[in-house]
C-alpha cells in the first residue's frame, strides 16, 4: 500500500492536469488583460475631457479680448512649425483643421486628446470676422434690425426699436450638428437659433481622420462609417457634424468620437459678450 502511495505522488501532473491548468491561466490572463484595456482606455477618455475643457476656457479667454472666435491651425504641419491661424482663405474651407494652439497661447500636447491625436476644431467662418462675438449691444427686450450686420449701437431702453434682439443677431450664425438619428440637436435657422460656435472633436480610440503630433494623419483601427467621417480633421467644412452622444465603441450603431459644441450664446456669454439690457 505504501509503495503504490509513493509511485502514484512522484509520477507528477498529467498532461490533462497540465492543459487544465494552462487553460485556466489563459482565461485569466485574458480577463486581465480586458481589464486593463478598460482601465486605460477610461484614464484616455478622462484626459481628453480635461483637455476639451482646457481647450474651453482657452477659446472663452481669446473671445474676451478679440471679440471672435479664432480659425483652425494647419494639422498637416509638425509641432515645430505649425499651430498658428489659417489664412482667412483657407479659413474658408478648413480642411486638416485642429485646434490653434499658437493662437491660444497653448503647448502642442495640450491640443492632442488621451490618444495623443490633434483635436479637431471647426468654426463659423462668419465667427471669425472682427467684433463677431460682441452680443452686448443685443437687448432681449428690443424689436429692431441689425444695424450693418452688428448689433444697433443706438440701443438704449427709450428707444427699444433700436435695439437688436439676440435671436436676430443669431440668425444663420454656427454650425449645424446632429446625432446619429438624423435629427438636428443645433441647428442655426430654429427658433432661436441654436447653432454651435465651433465643435471640438476628439476622434476616441478609433482615431480615424485625426492628425498626429507630426503632421501625418491617423488611420483608424475599425471601418468608419459615412457619417464618422463627416468628423474627420482632414475634410473640408461639412454641413453639419455628428454627436454621437457616447463615447464607447458600441458596434456598428455608434462611433466613439468625443465631441464639444457650445452654442454661439454660450461662448458669448462666458466671454462677458452677451446679450444685456440697455440703460
């Protein structure tokens, strides 16, 4: 009985025992690894949020003291070179456009999101034009035109027919955006109008059509579809863009784009632009 003890102790694992064994480290592992990637993907997504509200204040803080919102940088340039304005030209049509870092005295990362991708930025040409975010000769109480596409500067609260109502001064002004219904959630010509100022658009993990540190552009790890790449950093002006309203890759349904779009009301009125009531 003893010997037949130690014979079965000292013959080791069988090769069952070994692949069970195997098999159960690979699940584990597997699982962990899962685990990480979501780690690491929600600390990615935590810095691209703090990085699009940086990029925020940075643009509230040029509207403050130049009255207008600044065009798109050159993506295709490296950091060594680029980050300065477009030419009102190219202005016109923005393609490769990323945020200005130069322009609003940031550094090139501050502008990349958590997978070190250049953030899109796109704006209303017509937002550019000197005193174009400058509502604070708008008043909500008043019934009168736009005084040479300003707000009426002979606005005062005896003479209301004067004054330039905001919705007015707003009409036509932003850029247009949707979800991914196809219904428009700002939308220029609505009443009132609810155009977005600029949008700002991290391209997630997927990072299709964004520009990297160097000036090349990023391919993406899945198949963009159409309305995705309306996103993309490296088209021209769209004529609207897309919210998706999630940022989690969720099949072919949704995208994983991370998208900012302040009303042009909104980025006034931080700015200390908005629209008031006249003496």
């Amino acid at each position: 009985m003893g010997a037949a003890r130690s014979a079965r102790n000292g013959r080791g694992f069988t090769l069952i025992e070994i692949l069970v064994v195997v098999v159960i480290l690979g699940l584990i592992m597997a699982m962990a690894a899962v685990l990480l990637r979501s780690i690491s993907a929600t600390q990615k997504r935590s810095v691209t949020a703090t990085r699009l509200a940086n990029i925020e204040a940075a643009l509230v803080q040029f509207v403050m003291q130049q009255k207008r919102l600044p065009c798109p940088a050159d993506g295709t340039q490296p950091a060594s070179t680029g980050g300065a304005e477009m030419a009102a030209a190219a202005c016109l049509t923005q393609s490769n456009g990323v945020v200005p870092w130069v322009a609003l005295g940031l550094t090139p990362a501050d502008i990349t999101d958590g997978w070190d991708r250049r953030i899109t930025y796109r704006v209303d040409q017509s937002l550019t034009a000197a005193n174009a975010m400058d509502l604070s000769w708008c008043d909500p109480a008043g019934s009168g035109a736009l005084a040479a596409g300003v707000c009426n500067g002979a606005c005062t609260a005896s003479a209301l027919t004067n004054c330039t109502p905001p919705a007015t001064y707003l009409a036509g002004k932003g850029l247009r955006v949707k979800n991914l219904a196809g219904t428009d959630v700002m939308l220029q010509t609505a009443t009132p109008p609810t155009g977005a100022a600029y949008v700002l658009i991290s391209a997630g993990e997927s990072g299709g059509g964004a520009y990297l540190d160097t000036g090349a552009v990023s391919t993406s790890i899945t198949t963009d579809g159409t309305e995705e790449q309306k996103n993309y950093a490296t088209q021209a002006l769209q004529p609207y863009y897309v919210d998706d309203g999630t940022s989690d890759v969720a099949g072919a349904a949704h995208f994983d784009d991370i998208v900012m779009r302040p009303s042009v009301l909104n980025v006034a009125n931080k700015a200390g632009l908005g629209p008031r009531t006249h003496p």
